[in-house]
C-alpha cells in the first residue's frame, strides 16, 4: 500500500506562522507595529485552534496587514531562512519520496510554492490559499471560493485528491487533525519542533517533536540513524543552565537534578540514558556502569574525574569527558585573594570586627611583595597562579613530579622538602592520584617554614587535617586557607571539620572553581565535546579513550566500533563491508593499550544485515551507527 505524507506549512515546514513575519515587514515604520503584530498573532492562534473560522482569521489578519505584492519578496527571503531545522536537515526524504509528498495549508501559495520548491514539492502539490491583489499591487483580500479559506477546508481537499493508501498528516494545529477526526486521513502526528498546541497535542496519534522522529517512527531516510529527542540527557548537581540549553537547543530530552545521587538511586535513574552530567560529588562507580545498558558518554563539569570509574567506563565503551581548563582562572583568583588575605590577617581583624572589637594593629601583616610562593603542581592552575604572583611582586617557586618548563621568572625546585623549606606560602594544586593522598602530613609541615601559610584548593585527601589544625593551633603554621576536605557532604547543609573555629583559618565549601564564568564556560565545554561524539564520533580530550576526528563525508554513512583491542578486529571489520559491496570513503583506527575505536564511513546504503554482522564481530563493545 502507498504512503502519503501530507505537510501543513505554517509552523511546520517553517519555524513561524508566515502572516505573522509579513505583518513585521509591512509594519516596520508604524507606530502601532507591535500592538498590531500583537493583535495579528492572537488572531493566528484563534484560527489554529478553531475558535474562529479561517475565514475570519484571513479577513482580520489581511486587513490589518496593508500588505503589497512587493512584500512577498522581502517575506520569501525571510521564510528560506526560518526553515525548521530538522526539515533543512532531510532534504534526501522530499527528493526520494516527492511523488508522495503534499502540503496543504491554509497560508498562501505566492510565498509557500517557491519555498517547498527548493525540497522537490512542484506547485502541482501545494494546495493553499491565493491573495487578491489591486491594480496598484496591494493585497485586497483572498479567494474566497478556496475550499482552504473556509473552516475545516482541509478535509474537502484532501478528499478531493483521492489519494489511493495510508494518509499521514504532519502539523501544528487543530485544522490538520481534524481531517484525522474526518476520517480522510489515517494518522496525524502533532508537529512540535516550533510550537506546542495543547488541544493539537491531546487529539494526536503521535506527538513528533521534529522531522526526524517521525522519519524514524516511518523508517523512511533521514540525515541521523537516531533522532537526537530519544536521546535522554541527566544533569545532576545543579549544572550550569547553559549546559541544560545547549544540549535542549541541539534537540536532545534533558532532565536536571539539583544534587547528587546515591548509587541505588543513580542505577534507577540510568536505565534509560545516554549521556550522564555530574559534578564532584555524584559517584559512578562500575556497578553504577554495568547497570546503565544505554549509556554512551559520561560529563564531568569540573576538572576532576576520581568520582568516575574511568576503567569500567573504557570497558563498557563510555566515553568521559571533563574541563581541565575552564575554572583555572576561577580558582587562581581565589588563591592570589586568600594569599593576600593571609599575609595580611584580614580574616583575624575582620572576625573581630563582627565581634564587636576594634583591634587596628600592623602585627602579623605583610605585604605579599618579595615573598616566597612554594607552589606544589605546576599545571594548568600552578602555571597561571605563578605568573599573576609573580606580578604582585612575589618570588615563585616550583615542584612538580614532572618536568615542567618555568614561566617567567619561577624556579624549579628539585624536591618538595627543598620548596617548603623556603616558602612563605605553599599553595597546592596536585590531581586527584590517590598516591596523593596525606601528601601534606606531619612529615612535611615540619619542614615547612615557622610562621608559614598553607592554601589547598586541590583535593581534600592531599591535607592530612589533624597534622594541619594541631600545626595551626601550636603556631608552626600562621595561617590557611582550605576549599576542599576529605569527605564533603552531597548536598548543601550541616558540616563540621575539625578546622572549624580557628580565627587564623579561611575555610570554603570547595568553591574554587565556582564562579558564574567558569560554571557558564564549564557548561559551553563538556556540551560541546560530549555533542560532538554524539553527532559526528568525535573523541577528542576524551579522558579515558583514544581521541579521534574524523570530518563529516557529504553522502556518506558512517560507523562507530569501539572494541577490544585484540588482533584482527580491524581486518574482520573491511572483510564484513566488502562483503556486502560498501565502498570506504573515510576510515580511521585508534587504540590504547584495552580499547580500539574506529570511525568507517561508507558511500552507499547499508540494510541491516550488516549492522548485525559488524555487531557479531568478535571483541566489539559497542556498535553505532550515526547517519
């Protein structure tokens, strides 16, 4: 049986109702534009929804348009640009199944034909209204004897085309599922990519938020194996917004969780999704992994990823990515303020002033110009936190485990013995090894300066926090200033260290790299990179897999195998695709020392055959098709 796919215009095949951008062209220079716009787009959704005939809506709205032939021109420019997006994208669909398609709309053929011109649907298959115009060129009116421009015009029309097969109508408003209620079409899926109408909604046989969900839905050609709104999206620990926006903007279901989950109510929660978004606090350990059958990537919108078990992640063919980058100037802010703020004792004075005493005294305050700056990690954060110090004057110093090259005027120190024996302030900025855990004990505060300043703003386990608060409390130490602890609570709320009370200690709830710029370029990041796997296979600054990227192929199909990385994978990959005639047009393979992934794009149609024969290859983890 044949097929028939019946379009409305408005809303659908475009992002805007038509009469409402012309009304913007032709209202430009009055004074009442936006009252009348206003006015005009009431009037559009009073006639979608079927509170008024059509006949009403296209008298009213003609009237107060005071449109010229002219206009249209300025309107067709607008509207190719304003073509919904998931339609843009399947151009293959209206070439292949032309003989199929109609629009029948109840917007006008002068400015709908040479749009759907340009997706092989000839004028002979566009059924709308048509304007009247004046002799001086200026819109007058409309046919009246159009069966369009009269209430429930629709189902006349479609009657009238006798079409011989299942009827599919795909739109926005009541007009179009009532020819469903008629009986003259099939099945009618409510359109939302652009607008969602509650009555269209409730009355449909499908809800399909964009063009290639009801090509999947259809099995029929499409410019993506998966529509991008079944791909299902958790975000945890109060993300950025911008995050939540990119992901929702690109076409992707996103749900967003304030805090972090515990494991069992993680587990309950992965069942269905794709992509994971945390923080620091949610933990993914490898039962949380081997209970998530659907997940693809894992985000963390921070720098660390000691709360991801990396590994079984590799294993299970998940892809992690974090921002190593984005709050680096975040947290070397706060540490060149709470340096400063150490030096100075402005916590002691400013305590005391909340107190109720005045105490202006210049004992126990210095300047932070000709110190000495022992920075412990000379990475992202260590590098820029050296230049800025040694701006203000300071004398930096260095240590890391590896050979990194010196910024401007630091000093690479051979041993952290060497550092903290010269140091006036050590500020530490190590990863989250778990070698490093106690690496500031008892042992190394005493060979720290008498009088000295400690700032981490690293990790909580690097700080062995009984050796600190006894050092502070004897005098050893003059001052510190700590953001992150040994264990931290989940969500906010009650909290206790044993740090709590010292006047000449700074203590954060690891705020760090919690500033609105580093969550929003955090949140512009992770998206980015985790978009770019999801959409074109893409790896690069993957933590846990071998980076790839690979540019898009025009007319091309491309493949996604992560296996293990044992011999002849590579070969019994080509062996399948030349069996079954596919031509490679783009392949690249890269490996780490347990996982293979390799990007195949191939020239012609593939059935699922191969699919199942590329699955079935011996040590595949996970298998993709993308488009």
């Amino acid at each position: 049986m044949s097929k028939y796919y019946i379009f409305d215009f408005d809303s659908t095949l475009t992002k805007v109702e038509a009469l409402d951008v012309l009304a913007e062209i032709t209202l430009a220079n009055n004074p009442k534009k936006e009252e009348v716009i206003e006015e005009i787009i009431k009037i559009t959704n009073l006639g979608i929804d079927g509170e008024i005939s059509f006949t009403q809506s296209l008298e009213r709205r003609i009237k107060l348009l005071n449109a010229k032939r002219s206009d249209l021109d300025l309107l067709i420019d607008e509207l190719r640009k304003r073509v919904s997006s998931s339609i843009e994208n399947n151009k293959e669909f209206f070439e292949s199944y032309s003989n199929n398609i109609y629009v029948i709309s109840a917007g006008f053929k002068e400015f709908i034909v040479p749009i759907v011109a340009e997706y092989n649907i000839p004028a002979e298959r566009v059924f709308a209204n048509t304007f009247e115009f004046s002799n001086e060129g200026s819109i007058i009116g409309f046919d009246r004897d159009n069966i369009l421009a009269v209430h429930n015009g629709k189902i006349e029309c479609l009657q009238n085309l006798g079409l011989d097969g299942e009827i599919q109508m795909i739109g926005d408003g009541y007009s179009d599922y009532v020819t469903k209620e008629a009986g003259v079409a099939d099945k009618f899926f409510a359109y939302t990519e652009n607008v969602q109408r509650e009555k269209t909604i409730q009355n449909a046989d499908y809800i399909t938020p964009n063009l290639d969900d009801f090509l999947f839905i259809n099995d029929l050609p499409r410019n993506i194996s998966y529509p991008k709104n079944r791909i299902k999206m958790l975000l945890l620990e109060n993300i950025h917004a911008d995050a939540y926006e990119k992901f929702s903007t690109d076409g992707f279901t996103v749900e967003t969780v304030s805090k972090s989950l515990p494991e069992d109510e993680l587990i309950e929660k992965l069942k269905d999704v794709h992509v994971l978004g945390i923080r620091s606090k949610t933990q993914v350990t490898k039962i949380v992994i081997e209970n998530a059958p659907r997940l693809l990537a894992v985000g963390a919108f921070c720098i660390g990823t000691k709360q991801i078990d990396l590994e079984a992640c590799k294993e299970n063919g998940i892809v992690v990515f974090n921002a190593p980058y984005s709050n680096t100037r975040s947290v070397v802010e706060l540490a060149i303020g709470e340096i400063i703020m150490l030096m100075r004792s402005v916590f002691q004075r400013s305590t005391e002033i909340h107190n109720g005493e005045w105490n202006k005294t210049a004992q126990g305050s210095r300047e932070v110009r000709g110190k000495k700056l022992g920075i412990v990690g000379y990475g992202n954060i260590g590098k820029q936190l050296s230049v800025l110090a040694e701006a203000l004057g300071m004398d930096v110093y260095y240590y890391d485990v590896e050979d990194k090259l010196a910024l401007g005027n630091a000093t690479k120190m051979n041993s952290l013995s060497d550092l903290l024996a010269i140091s006036d302030v050590v500020t530490l900025h190590v990863d989250d090894n778990s070698l490093n855990k106690n690496y500031i004990g008892e042992k190394e505060i005493s060979q720290m300066k008498d009088g000295a300043h400690l700032v981490n703003l690293s990790r909580g386990f690097v700080v062995d926090i009984p050796a600190l608060t006894e050092a502070l409390k004897s005098g050893k130490l003059a001052g510190a200033a700590v953001d992150v602890y040994p264990e931290e609570p989940r969500k906010n709320g009650e909290f206790y260290t044993d740090l709590k009370g010292l006047s000449n200690v700074i203590l954060t709830p690891h705020v760090g790299g919690s500033t609105e710029e580093a969550q929003r370029d955090i949140a512009d990041f992770v998206p980015g990179k985790i978009m770019a796997y999801i959409n074109s296979g893409n790896t690069v600054d993957a933590v846990n897999f071998p980076n790839i990227r690979l540019p898009k192929q025009e007319n091309a199909h491309r493949f996604l195998h992560i296996h293990k990385n044992v011999s002849g994978v590579m070969a019994n990959i080509n062996k399948v695709v030349a069996e079954y005639g596919l031509n490679i047009v783009g392949q690249y393979l890269s490996t780490d020392s347990k996982v293979g992934y390799v990007i195949t794009d191939v020239d012609k149609d593939y059935n699922q055959e191969v699919i199942q024969e590329l699955k079935n290859i011996e040590g595949t983890i996970r298998f993709r098709v993308l488009y």
